[in-house]
C-alpha cells in the first residue's frame, strides 16, 4: 500500500478551547491570572464534547474582590461559543490566602457540548 502525500488532508476541526478561555478570562475580570487549562473528551449516548478545568488566580486586595464576584456570576452566565453549548459552568474549589499578600485561587469545570 502507497500513501498520497500530494492528496489533499481532510480539514480537521479546530477545537473551541480557545473561544472558551476567552469567554471564561472576560467574565473573570481584568486581574485574573490563567494558571492552568485542562480538556479532556466527553461524550453520551446522544451528545459528544468536552469537559474543561480551567484554574484562576488573583492576587491583591482588589482582584480578589473580582475574583469573588467571577464566582458569583459564573454559575448562571449564559456564553456564547460558536457551535458549542456550554451545559454546565461550576465551581470546584476555591483556597483564599492572606499572607503575603491576599489571593484567591478558583477552580472551575465547564461541559462543552457540540451543537448539531
């Protein structure tokens, strides 16, 4: 068996990560910091996607004040992604510290569905 090279590749779909981060660093305030983002494959019987954790960081008195109004509004936030519904937006985790200076570390999961 010989492969083609010269055929032309089937066009991969590009992933909506990165519309998402954007969806996600918008809503949390111009001081969050982005530590981590992670996906991983999600799928049903009749729905295919993607779980997201993505990890925020703020650090100093007033960026933690915005990062506890990200909390409060994330969970009923309604995004907008191009050909994706964001059917769940939660809160994992969320570790205060005071010293040296105060910071807040949020941690959140998002379910990415694909949309027919």
């Amino acid at each position: 068996m010989r492969i083609d090279l010269s055929a032309p590749r089937p066009a991969r779909r590009r992933r909506p990560w990165i519309a998402l981060l954007n969806a996600v660093l918008d809503l949390a305030g111009g001081r969050a910091e982005l530590l981590r983002h992670e996906e991983r494959p999600w799928a049903s019987i009749t729905f295919a996607g993607a779980r997201h954790t993505v990890v925020l960081t703020y650090r100093g008195l007033d960026a933690v004040t915005e990062g506890e109004s990200f909390i409060a509004a994330l969970p009923e936030h309604e995004f907008t992604i191009p050909g994706q519904l964001v059917a769940e937006a939660a809160i994992v985790s969320v570790e205060h510290a005071l010293l040296p200076a105060p910071a807040l570390t949020v941690e959140i999961e998002l379910l990415l569905l694909e949309e027919a």
